[in-house]
C-alpha cells in the first residue's frame, strides 16, 4: 500500500459532536498532511488569520486492550456547518472553509 502524503485539501464531513465541541477529527492517514501535533501554524479563515494546532488525545473507544489517540483540529463556532474543507497554502499556512 501506498504511503504517499496527500496534498489534500483534507475535506470531513462533521459529525454533530464535532459541531457542538467545535473540533475537526482529522484521520490518522492525514496526520503527514498538517504540522507535527502540538505545533502551531497560521489557518486562514474568512480573511482573518488565526493560530491553529493539531491535538492529540488519548481514546478507548475500541476497548481498554487498544488504546489509542485521536487527532483533532480545534475551530471555534463551527455553527451549523456540514462539512469542512481545509487547504495547504503556499508558505506553510493552511485555509479552512466551512460549508453549511
Ligand atoms: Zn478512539
């Protein structure tokens, strides 16, 4: 199987928890798409500029033998948004849209 890294853009359709904890899981295969976890970087979003980080949390939600960690993406007041798209700039920021 192929390891290759997507340029993306990384494109996830919300679950309703992540629309009410206004997170963005972001799957393990798209882990090598953002920063390193815990580093911050720019994300543009409606022509404003904010600092964004990729968190990881640890998870038993496949039982207390498989730990494992999630990866999430925190945005603020996503509302009542469906689906959000997030983009590679050129020079290491990233973009977010959100669509409702
Ligand atoms: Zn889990």
């Amino acid at each position: 199987m192929s390891r290759r890294v997507s340029q993306g853009p990384y494109v996830r359709r919300l679950s309703s928890e992540e629309r009410r904890d206004g997170y963005v899981m972001v799957l393990k295969d798209w882990l090598g798409f953002f920063p390193p976890v815990g580093q911050e970087f720019s994300l543009e979003r409606d022509g404003r500029t904010e600092p964004a980080r990729i968190d990881a949390e640890p998870c038993t939600c496949r039982g207390p033998e498989k730990p494992h960690e999630h990866y999430s993406l925190r945005v603020p007041n996503l509302g009542d948004a469906t689906q959000v798209t997030v983009s590679k700039l050129a020079g290491g920021s990233y973009a977010l849209q959100v669509d409702r």
